[in-house]
C-alpha cells in the first residue's frame, strides 16, 4: 500500500543532515518523515529488540499509524473487542465492560516491519554518511528527566485457564496495585501490575498480588518470572539542545494506565521531524526549540493531571497518595522551574 505522507519537496529546498540513532517507532517515524521531505538522513539501527514486546494498540493508535506508514493490521496480531475495568471502590464487583476494539503486536516485529519499509523505499538512509549530521534524532537521551512518582510496574506471561475469554482485556484494582491482563492469543496473556514502588522480588509480589485479584481464576497460574520496571510519568526538561533532539521515551514518557504512550511516542516524532523540517528552512533554533519544549510540557502537565485525579479514586494508602502528590507537584514544569524528583 501506498504510504500518505508527502512527496519530496524540490531540490530548491533546503535540506538537513540527520543522524537517526536507534530504531524504536518513534525514531523510525521520525527518519521516514524527514526523508519524504527531502532531507538527508542516515539510519543507525540499534539492532532488533530482545524477545518479544507485546504492545496494546487501540484504534486511535492504530489510525496515527495508518495515517503515518500506511500500515494496515499485520496478520499475526491478536484482535481484542472489549476492555473491562474494575477501578475503585464503587465500581461494583466485576466493573464495566466496554466495547474497545484493538490489536495485540509484537513491538519489536513491528519495528522490524517499519525499518524493511523504509529500506526499501530508502535505500541511501543505510549507506555510509558523506560527512558529519548536523542532527541526531534519538530516544536515548541523556540521564536528568523530571520523573513524578516511583511506581514501578510488574510484567510476566503466563498461560490463560481453560475457557478463559481471549477477547477481552481487564483491569482491576487491589490495596495494593492495579492489574491489568493482556490476552496475547494462543492461550497466552501478558499480566501487568503497577505497584507505588521499587520492587526487590518481582516474581513472588506479582504471585501474591494475582491471588488477591479478581483475575486470579483467569490464569492457570501466575507468571513463572516476571521483571519490575521504572513507569511513572518522566519528561527530559531539555529535549532540544543544538545538535540533538530527543524523541520517544528519551522525551516523554506516560504512565502505562494511559493506554497512549505508543501514540505519543509517535507524536514526538511528527513534531520533530516538522521542527528540523522548519530549521533546515531557516526558522531559528530558539524559537523552534522552545516550540517543541512547550508543547511536550503541556501534553506532560495534561497527563500528570489525569494521574492525579485517578489514583486517589482507587487507593487511599500512604504510598499511592505520594504518587498523587508527585503528579500533582508537576505543574511548574509549565513555567520550566520544576524540582527534579528522582
């Protein structure tokens, strides 16, 4: 299929030299844009993921892609329908269920799949640079993000119990956590859990917090191993410097409630991409820096604003309402004289 992003603009243009360093779909997105417009870009691969990385895709998502890449759903992803949810106290004992349609990918094939299109259409993005980029575009960017809160979030698979349905993806609530079970097809789901902390045996706390769940009878037993990972809300408070700038995770990161970092990981791309775009044409660096700064501040300060308004609705501990407080606290960052709280 054909993709829809623009044409080359004329040789008359000016173009960027860019150095795309990783291959993540932000910094993907953000190579195949620059290079529809003309712009002359080397693609670094970081090289393929390590095993699997299921991602959820709901249909906003799945529409930025399409609008993006032209993709349409690849044939081994695994097709949800319904999302249901138990969040707090009065959400009665099973909650919603909702219509939610979305797709179950691999992210590191996805990825894959991207970097195989954009080799094919741009072969010259792989071949030795003529000389030094006046940009690099990357995720990887360096350490001091402004991070609200210390949740941390468990991850494992396990095997789904007989009969169990492979449609519909749940989220609950515990003292403790909220869970969240991801079918992944062929009997399989992906089991989450975000806790307001560091975890030291992540393995024996997701077991404990499953058999305390509603989800527990939806598993034939919990993950075998699981890893605990840093996933509270972090913004880098400098994500253009002369030179580099920083897109993804390395930018903006969400909290995996959200449902939308994949979507906003693509969005830092587009905006990227338009901003070297508008450099290369002769916008000063100050403005368009300041451009780009702004508007993740403002999508950050949207987010936080949520995290706070809804974990106070599910736990009342000690814990989740320093979580709370962290994203609330976040608000100066707007006026760029926000604390780092690490």
């Amino acid at each position: 299929m054909t993709s829809p992003v623009p044409q080359a603009p004329a040789a008359s243009t000016a173009s960027a030299a860019v150095e795309v360093a990783g291959s993540g779909l932000a910094e993907l997105t953000c190579a195949w844009l620059l290079l529809a417009r003309g712009h002359r870009v080397r693609l670094r691969s970081s090289g393929p993921a390590a095993g699997p990385r299921p991602l959820l895709l709901n249909e906003p998502t799945l529409d930025l892609l399409h609008s993006l890449w032209g993709l349409t759903p690849p044939a081994d992803c695994h097709h949800l329908t319904h999302r249901q949810v138990r969040w707090g106290p009065g959400a009665g004992p099973t909650g919603r269920r909702l219509p939610q349609p979305a797709l179950v990918v691999d992210g590191a094939r996805l990825a894959e799949h991207l970097l195989g299109r954009l080799a094919a259409r741009y072969p010259d993005a792989f071949s030795e640079p003529s000389g030094p980029p006046r940009w690099t575009v990357t995720a990887a960017g360096p350490p001091g993000h402004w991070t609200a809160g210390r949740r941390h979030l468990l991850a494992g698979e396990a095997p789904l119990a007989p009969g169990a349905d492979e449609t519909t993806a749940r989220l609950v609530c515990t003292e403790l956590a909220w869970l969240h079970l991801t079918p992944l097809g062929g009997g399989r789901a992906l089991l989450q859990a975000m806790i307001p902390g560091p975890a030291t045996r992540p393995t024996e706390l997701l077991e404990r917090l499953l058999a305390g769940s509603a989800l527990a009878p939806a598993l034939r037993h919990a993950p075998e191993t699981a890893v605990a990972l840093p996933a509270a809300p972090r913004l880098h408070p400098a994500p253009v410097v002369p030179g580099r700038i920083l897109v993804g995770a390395g930018a903006i990161r969400y909290d995996p409630l959200s449902g939308t970092g994949t979507a906003q990981a693509l969005r830092t791309a587009i905006l990227a991409a338009a901003s070297l775009h508008a450099m290369a044409r002769g916008a000063p660096h100050g403005p368009v820096s300041t451009h780009y700064t702004t508007r993740l501040r403002t999508a950050f300060h949207a987010h936080l604003a949520t995290c706070a308004r809804l974990y106070p609705q599910a736990f009342t501990s000690p814990a989740w309402r320093h979580e709370a407080d962290a994203c609330r606290r976040r608000a100066p960052l707007l006026r760029g004289d926000g604390d780092r709280d690490r």
